[in-house]
C-alpha cells in the first residue's frame, strides 16, 4: 500500500475517533470517553497542533536515514511524556512549544537537507559533523515530551480516566504526525529536487509565521 492509501486510512480513523458519539445505556448517555476525550484536547490545541506539524516538516526535509534513526526518539519521547502525565506531571507550556514552533519553522525554511538525498550526493556534500543530528533529536525529544506534559489529564481525573485520556493524547499526535509525514513525502516524493526543497521551506515558513501570529495573540491575551 502506498503512503497516501496509509494516510487516508489514519485520516479516516482520525476522523472516526472524533466524530463517534459516546455510547448509550437504557435511554441514558454516558459521559465521553476518556481517551476521545484527550485526543480532541490535542487536537484543539493550536500550540501543540503547529509544533506537530512543524516537527513533521523537519523530518521531511531530510533523508530516510535520518527518519530511521529518529524514530526511536519520538517512541521514546512519546513513552516518557506518557509516563510522566500518568504520574501526575503536567505544566502550561503554551509559549514554550509556540517558541519552539518558530525554531523548527525557521530550521527547515533555511536548512539544506533533502528528502531524497542519495549516497553520492551526500559524499559529495561539505561534511556537517554530528550537530545537526543531534539538535534534531534534542527538538523532536524535547518537543514531544512538551506537547504531552501540556496535555495532562486533569488531577481530580481517577486513575482509570487518566491513563484513556493520555492514550487518546498519543494516539491523536501519532495519527496527525505520522499522516503529514507520510502525506508529505507521497506528495514530493517525485518532485525534482530543487523544488522539494523549495516546497518544504515555504512550508516551514508558513508554520513559523503561523506560530509567531498566534504567540503574540497569546501574549496580548494573557496580557
């Protein structure tokens, strides 16, 4: 199956989760579920929503080995925030992660890397040394674990509830995430490379522009 019929078919399950109505016992509605619950928190958070997308463009501009070599990072990072709100932890994070969402934008409006980098292009390429990758991974670590601590369940939630609620939050951000990556690379895959770069930067850009807007809404509002 190609990238987009993966895609469409996390978009439809996206889609199922949060428009299902919560189920019914003898005539009376029961409360919402917990885990749909989280998963509309996520995804009713411009904060958390551009600083996902903004962390997808980055991992679209560059190459399937550095995807690979990412991937454990987020799993990891998805698992610490979870455990983390589980426990109780949770902070208001909003300028931290829109602050953040500027950094990615700006990184992948400017950056060099390309989606398709091939072996001879990237011997041929000045040699970077191991930063880049390693603030790449500090990002998407520090991103995700921010984006979970500012989801956390309420503390009044019972035990039961918290833990639906947090595996709503990481199923939302795995969907959304994981469909614009994919969405991403079927759309620019046979793009010459040039344009791709072109594509992703002015991507990246719009996302930062987006996340300044709404920080300076944010101040002015808690102003």
């Amino acid at each position: 199956m190609t990238a987009v019929g993966h895609a469409s078919r996390g978009a439809a399950l996206a889609a199922w989760v949060l428009v299902t109505p919560a189920a019914q016992a003898h005539g009376e509605r029961l409360p919402g579920s917990p885990w749909i619950e989280g998963a509309k928190s996520l995804l009713q958070d411009p904060s958390c929503l551009l600083l996902l997308l903004a962390l997808a463009l980055l991992l679209a501009q560059h190459g399937a080995l550095a995807r690979r070599r990412a991937g454990p990072v987020v799993a990891g990072s998805l698992a610490a925030g979870a455990v983390a709100t589980a426990l109780g932890a949770g902070a208001d994070l909003t300028l931290t992660l829109l602050a953040m969402t500027i950094l990615a934008g700006g990184w992948v409006a400017w950056a060099r890397g390309s989606p398709q980098a091939t072996p001879e292009s990237a011997a041929a390429a000045p040699t970077q040394g191991p930063w880049p990758d390693i603030a790449r991974a500090a990002l998407l670590a520090v991103g995700i674990l921010g984006v979970m601590l500012m989801q956390a369940p309420a503390e009044t939630a019972s035990a039961s509830e918290r833990l639906g609620w947090i595996a709503g939050v990481v199923l939302a951000a795995a969907l959304l995430s994981g469909n614009t990556l994919g969405l991403l690379l079927a759309l620019l895959g046979r793009r010459p490379g040039l344009v791709r770069r072109m594509l992703l930067r002015v991507a990246g850009s719009w996302i930062a522009t987006a996340a300044i807007l709404v920080l300076v809404l944010e101040i002015s509002r808690r102003g």
